[in-house]
C-alpha cells in the first residue's frame, strides 16, 4: 500500500540555520503531497502542499518541491527561528485510482530551534 | 476558516469506563476522521466517515466506535477504557477524503487534540 517516510528526529538548529526534512514515498499513480505542522500543544495545520510533479509548495518561508523522479518531497527552510520548534508531518493524497482513501502520513520529525 | 472542535482538551478516566470523545465542525464537510497520535507511532487512524449515519474502519478500531448521527459530529467512543488507551486523540475533516481527478485532495484540517489518560 501508499506510505510516506520522513527522517527520524529530533532535529535541532541553532536560530538563522538551513532546514532540510527528507520525505519519501510509495505510492501507486499520482498522489498529492502535503506538509502538516503541529505547534506544542495544538492540532495538526496545513503548511503547504503540491498535488502535480514538479510543483513547489510554499507558506512561511519553507518550501518542498513534487519530485516524481525520486518520489521525494523535503522540506526546506532557509533560515529557521525559535518559532519554528514544532512537530512536521508529511502526508499523502493518493490518486484517484486509488479509491476514496484518506491521507497516509509518516511518522512525524520533531524540530527544535535554539536561540 | 475553518474550525474543528473537540469537547475536552485534557480527559481523566478510570480502567472500565465508557469515555466519549466530541468533534465538531463548522464547514459543512462531508468526512471525518478520528486519529490517535503516541511518541515514535505517528497518526493512526481508528476510524473516518463520509457520510452521516456512515462509517470506515481505519488502521486500529479495535476497542473503538463512533457514531455520526449529524454532519457536522462526529463522536469516537470507548467502551471500556483501557490503560493503553491513554493518548493524544485528534479529529479532522474535509470536502474528500481522496483524489477523485488527477490526485487532487481537499486538505485534512484537525482539531485541538483531546490528551486522555485513562488510570
């Protein structure tokens, strides 16, 4: 079946660092992408997403790019803040082929950002 | 915006009791999803809805049953609580649940979370 892995945390960055989260996955057809984030203490929000390859998904600063050929959707950040301390989901969408089935996600990457 | 809640966001029970968990949802979406979320396990879905009166089991229902009698409820229920049903559990929504053309989705928008513990 459709699964998604995503890099095994903690991460943690000093303030202003470059972020990458690796997010793989398996899926048959043409899956949408999404990137989830949970605050400390809140329910999951959408960050971004793609639903076609070779689109970018963007919001906050970060971005993630539909790469078909790798099966591949990381996370990027250019210059991370305190703020930005938060659990990150990556999630998929399967095809339309694929039956009325809801999104499968991976595990989850903790990300804590030092002042 | 839209908005998911959920009736508690810290819930104490004892081993045995019948424990209900409310989710409510304001946008008039077709689905809904109960997931519960453990250290190192991610999001598990136990069950999800797509219509009222309907249900879909998901990933871990054992111990679990929900009840939709209204669009905009969606009620997971525990019959007899057990310790290792101490958990995060979240509730979302959305238009659909899958792709229907060209792997489009509607986006999942959850909850607060409810953090049960059962004693």
């Amino acid at each position: 079946g459709d699964s998604v892995t995503q890099m095994e945390g903690p991460v943690t960055l000093s303030e202003e660092a470059f972020l990458t989260i690796n997010c793989t996955y398996t899926a048959t057809g043409y899956p949408s992408l999404f990137w989830y984030v949970q605050y400390p203490g809140e329910g999951l929000q959408l960050l971004l997403k793609a639903t076609k390859a070779d689109d970018k998904g963007s919001n906050k600063g970060f971005e993630a790019t539909y790469r078909k050929e790798t099966t591949s959707f990381h996370l990027e950040k250019g210059s991370v803040q305190v703020s930005d301390s938060a659990v990150y989901f990556c999630a998929l969408s399967p095809s339309a082929n694929s039956g009325n089935t809801p999104l499968v996600f991976g595990k989850g990457t903790r990300l804590s950002v030092i002042a | 915006d839209v908005k998911v809640t959920q009736s508690s966001r810290y819930l104490v029970k004892r081993t045995g009791e019948k424990v209900f968990l409310e989710c409510v949802q304001d946008m008039d979406h077709e689905n809904m999803f109960w997931y519960r979320q453990d250290p190192g396990l991610g999001l598990r879905l136990i069950y999800f809805s797509y219509d009222v009166k309907m249900k879909e089991k998901g990933d871990i229902p054992e111990g679990y049953s929900v009840s939709r009698e209204k669009k905009e409820r969606f009620s997971l229920i525990l019959e007899s609580a057990s310790t290792n049903q101490t958990s995060m559990y979240l509730c979302a929504s959305s238009l659909l649940a899958g792709g229907f053309s060209g792997g489009s989705t509607d986006t999942q928008y959850f909850g607060p979370g409810t953090r049960l513990t059962v004693l």
